[in-house]
C-alpha cells in the first residue's frame, strides 16, 4: 500500500460527501485497488473497495460487508443491488452488479453519506469502460 491518489474517486469528492477534510489518500496494490481516504489526523474516514471478477464472487463480497439478511436494501445507482446499514462506527454501503462489487464505508452514521462515494465510483467505473 502506498500513498497516491485513487484512480476512481478524489480527495475532493470524498470531503464534500462525507464532510471532512482528506488529509492523505492510500491505495492498495490491487487492480483495481482499495483506497483509503484519511483525515488530517491521520484517522481513516472512508474506504471503497472495489472487485471485479466472478459474479458470483462479487455478490459475495457485498453479502459479507452488508448481510442481506440483515441490512437495508441498496438499489441505487440503478441495476446495482445490495444492502446498506450503519452502527455507532460509521456506515457500509455495498452493491454490485455483474462481474463487479463496490463496498463503501465511512465513520459517518449517515449511509447517504457512503450511498453518494459509492455512486460516483459507479461513474467513474463505468465511465471508463
């Protein structure tokens, strides 16, 4: 993991939706990676994963980070599905479609928060396809 800036999301849009300033940005070795959005000091704010791969596997990931048994249903952007819920540490968001997961989660209580990162990685996903 290094510090970069992720290839699908900026600093920018995350402080504007989650509300906090970005100080440094990390991104993992995968394709395509996980990023890591921090605050200034130093403490994770919001995370996205993203898979590509199996279907099978990607509703997999997004069952384990938001129980379907258990979370509220997510549908947006439309044709992505999958689950959201939210705890005292913050908010997942998590939807897939085909071949592809997005997993997002923020220390903000509020899922709309993780609901607006997850669908401007959708475009940006998309819109490099």
């Amino acid at each position: 993991m290094a510090e970069g800036p992720c290839p699908y999301l900026s600093a920018d849009a995350v402080a504007e939706a989650n509300g906090q300033r970005v100080g440094t940005v990390r991104v993992s070795d995968g394709d395509p990676p996980s990023c890591f959005f921090h605050r200034p000091d130093g403490e994770e704010q919001l995370r996205v994963r993203v898979f590509v791969g199996r279907p099978e596997v990607a509703v997999a990931l997004v069952d384990a980070a938001a129980p379907v048994a258990t979370s509220n249903p997510a549908t947006r952007p439309s044709g992505w599905e999958g689950g959201y819920e939210t705890d005292d540490s913050g908010a997942v968001y998590a939807i897939s479609k085909g071949e592809t997961a997005v997993i997002v989660t923020t220390n903000q209580r509020q899922s709309v928060k993780a609901r607006t990162v997850a669908t401007d990685v959708v475009g940006a996903l998309e819109g490099s396809a």
